[in-house]
C-alpha cells in the first residue's frame, strides 16, 4: 500500500480515516483517464469509416453506403461511455484535490452512469441477439421446408 500523501491542514480528521478507502479510488484515475480517451478514439474511427463507406457507396452507387451510415451511427455507442468515464476521472481528481463527501459522491455518481449505460446497453444487445436467433432458426425452418 502507497503511503498517505500529507494531509492537508484544512482537512478535517475524517479524511485521514478515509485513505485506505480513497486510495484505490485514486489509483484508477489514470486508467478510466485511458480507457476514455480510447474509446473516443473509437468513436472518431468508426465515424470516419463511416463516412468513407457513405463516400465510396454512393460514388459506386452500391448498397454499402447504407453500411457506411450504421457505422457512423453505432460511434454512439463509444461515445457516451467515454463521456461518463472521462468525467468520473476529472471527478477522481476534484476529489483527490479536495476530499468531501460532496465531491466523492460526485465521481461515485459519474460511475453509476457509465455503469447503468452499459447495462441498458447489454440489455438491448442480448434482446437483439435473442431476436436474431429466433430469426436465423425460423428462415433455416423456412428453407429446410422448400
């Protein structure tokens, strides 16, 4: 375990009580600070395959245009939990600059709602997979009768 940084003469008390707590909390800053940053890398790929595959379909008048908008569109799914984590890491920070109940409350609520968008997210993929699998099964039944 890292030694206690100085306790600041402004702080109360508590805070010092509270260090084993916030250390790990602190020590994630810089890799929810990466994994942020990455994913809006991610995002700005995806919106630049994007629009390349608008580009190069529709000057060839193929349907991989359409594919092109999917791409560009699905960067939304990078982008928000980049957002969520990028401002729970500024929040880590604020926290680790003046430790109060107020500020870590507010990066524990950054955290939630990266966490509550993945989950919705996962939802909504597994249903989508569900409704796909009935799909792949009912056409195989389809073909497998002709």
């Amino acid at each position: 375990m890292q030694e206690q940084p100085p306790i600041n003469t402004d702080i109360d008390s508590q805070y010092t009580a509270w260090w084993p707590a916030m250390e790990p909390l602190i020590q994630t800053r810089p890799w929810v600070k990466f994994l942020a940053i990455l994913g809006f890398i991610c995002c700005g790929l995806l919106v630049l395959v994007g629009f390349f595959m608008l580009a190069a379909g529709a000057a060839a008048g193929k349907p991989i245009a359409l594919l092109g908008i999917v791409y560009a569109g699905s960067s939304l799914l990078y982008y928000f939990p980049a957002k969520f984590l990028l401002e729970y890491a500024a929040k880590i920070s604020a926290f680790q600059q003046a430790p109060s109940i107020d500020a870590l409350a507010a990066a524990l609520t950054r955290q939630k709602s990266f966490w509550k968008f993945m989950g919705i997210l996962m939802v909504v993929v597994l249903c989508f997979y569900a409704i796909m699998l009935v799909l792949m099964i009912a056409l195989a039944m389809i073909g497998a009768v002709r």
